[in-house]
DNA sequence: AAGTGACCGGATTAGTAAAATGGTCAAAAG
DNA sequence: CTTTTGACCATTTTACTAATCCGGTCACTT
C-alpha cells in the first residue's frame, strides 16, 4: 500500500472521528482502528493530535476556498457571485458536519481546542470575505462601507439562517437563505 | 423599615450581585450581607434563589420594555421608531452588565441558570420585536416576510454590532451603530 | 525500511472526605 | 404578636487522592 494511501487513510479516518465525537473525544487508538493503522503510523505523518486536527481544518478552509473559487466570475455581479458560492457551499455537508460538532463541543464541554478550530475556520472565511468585500467596493457596486464588519455580519447572518434559527423554527430551505441573505444584504428591509 | 423597602432593598443587593459575580457566584449570605438583612428575611420574599433570579429578570425585561413603549410613536415611521428605541435602549447600561455577566458566565462556567436566563431575556426581546415587525407589515413600511425571522436576524444583528464585533475591533459608536443598523435593514448594501 | 502495539509518564476521571451553600426555624428583637 | 435573625441541617460543590486513560515513543516484527 503507498504511503500517501495510509496518509490519506488516517486524514479521512480523523475526519470522520472529530466530525463524530469531537475533538476531545477522538483517542488516537480509535483514528488508527478506524484506519486500520498501527498507532504508531499516524506519527510518520503527524506530529501530534493537535497537528492532525490542524491538518484537517487546513483541508476543511481550502476545500471551501476552492469551492468559492470555482463559483466567482470576476465579471458577474457581486451578489450574483455571492449568491453561488453560498449555494454551493451549502450543499457542502461534510465541512458543516465537522463545524457543527466542534460548536456543539465547545458549548458542552468548551474544550479549547474546539475553540480555536472554530475561530481558525471563522477567521479563514472572514479573510476571504474581506477582500471579496474590498473588492466589490472598489469596484462601485456596493456601497462604501468598513469591510470588516461588513463581512462580519455577512458571517454571522449565515449563521443564524443555517444554524440558529433551527432551534425555534423550522429549518430554511437553500432558496429561502438566499432570499434573506439577499433581502438583508442587497436590498433592505424597507419598501 | 417598611416591608416594601427591604424587600427594595434584597432586590438591588442581589441585581447587584448577579450582574458582578454572575449567579453561581452570587451566595445568598452575600446577598443578605449587601442588603444588611439576615438570611431569613430574603425567603419571606422570595421562595428561593431562583425565584429570586427570575423577580430580577421579569424586572429587567419590564424596564426594557417600558424604555421602549415611551420611545415609539405609533405614527411615526418604523425605522424611526426602531432607531430611537436601539438610542435609549444602548444607553441602559445597568441592563447590558447583567446581560454581558451572564453570557460570560454561559461561556465560561456554564451554568444553566444563566442560559436559562438569557434564554428568558432572548424570548422577551423576541416577542416584542416579532410584534413591532408585524405591525410595520400591517402598516405596508416594511417587506411582507416571516417577522420570526426578521426579529431573530435583528436581534442577532444588535449583538453582533454591539458585542460580537468588540473581540476584533474597536467597539463602535452609538452613531455607527445605528447607520449600520440602518444599512442593513432598511437600505441594504447595493447601489 | 515500514509498520506496529506494548509500554511510559503525564493528564483526566472516579471516588471520597471536607467545605460551602441553599434553605429552615426556634428563638430574639421590636 | 409580628418581624427578623443567624445557628443549624441536608444537600451540593470543592479539594484531594487513587485509579484509569490517552498521547506519544520505540524496540521489535514483518
């Protein structure tokens, strides 16, 4: 078996373990079993747990990079660009999978690492909206304004449509979080 | 002393108490100590510590909600109204400190009674909100759409303009708090 | 050379005794 | 007689310790 195979093994093993039970609760025994690997195996190829799990996040922030990347025409419109990378990022289970767990980790039992996976992946995608932000600026379509906290709210209103609002409502449609995401964002409130 | 007073009297000490030190933290001996009372005469009033807690929240919700029935003029606009209200809501400070101990205390400790607690605060604002949003629609000022949803996003929106984004940049002004308010639920982003 | 799992030491948990705290009430104060 | 009080009780929380667990290593196997 190649290595980058057995490297592959336990990155989609550790995936699965920390998107499961949580940072705290994933043993290194239990990465190997699930890989079929010797324990020992895992550290030719991670320094420690902490890197693994830093590894993963890496993964996790790229793979959404790219997803964004792939759906941004830098000749559409912002809100048109906006409204396909969100669609096609909220079709990305796996990466919400691993983010929902960590918060509900860092709700129960606040293991800092939780934390700080979540505040790495919050960050990563705070950058990126700040430049998109920036840029659509610059460019005149969108009114000037602190790209910031412009981008902050942005995040923070996928949040609450995706996450939030399922405890007291009823989960929101793919169309019915663009909608408002569009209602907020690009249009206002007021008739 | 007038019963009415000492009962006064428990009632500050223990708001008092709970907005420093949160409500694990806050002993009864100390409360009875703060309100120079002996132990006891706190129970001819309150049932326990919880019902004490709960006297406390029902109060502050009540002076938010009095704070915001002076400010709103049934003919006047709805965003003027909203933003008058958010003015002299920002201003009561004495609310916020038991709000921000309370998430603190949430966050840190995790102690049931203080999400319980905000969780009560939430549902209040909530309401009220979902109320002021539906009667705008009524009134034909704002968009026909879910007023759950639009009163969630803006109170999720007051906390993240006015305690969220603090973690990362400088805490805005009062001003600045109400324009991005206003950008967002009343103009939108787009030119 | 690559892979492994028994093993080690530090960290976490379970178990327990001691301290603290919510709540009561017999007695003191008014 | 009514109101107030703090010593007291039962329960919870904390501090301490022993037992277990887990991250990481490395001598041994394949």
């Amino acid at each position: 078996m190649a290595v980058i195979d057995r490297r592959q093994q336990v990155l989609k093993a550790a995936t699965k373990s920390f998107s499961l039970f949580g940072y705290k609760a994933t043993t290194m025994d239990q990465v190997a079993k699930i890989a079929n690997v010797g324990k020992g195996t895992i550290y030719t190829f991670f320094t420690n747990k902490e890197q693994l799990f830093d590894e993963i996040l890496r993964d996790v922030t790229l793979e959404m990079k790219s997803i964004a990347e792939r759906e941004i025409k830098r000749d559409k419109p912002f809100f048109d660009n906006l409204h396909r990378v969100l669609d096609a990022l909220l079709d990305f289970r796996s990466e919400h999978e691993l983010f929902i767990k960590l918060s509900q980790e860092n709700r129960e039992v606040g293991t800092p690492q939780a934390q700080e996976g979540l505040d790495k992946i919050e960050n990563v995608v705070l950058e990126y909206l700040e430049r998109e932000v920036e840029f659509a600026i610059r460019q005149g379509e969108i009114k000037p304004c602190d790209p910031k906290i412009i981008s902050m709210v942005m995040f923070r209103l996928y949040i609450v449509l995706t996450a939030v609002l399922n405890k007291t409502h009823k989960p929101l449609s793919k169309e019915e979080i663009k909608t408002y995401f569009h209602l907020f964002l690009a249009e206002g409130l007021a008739l």
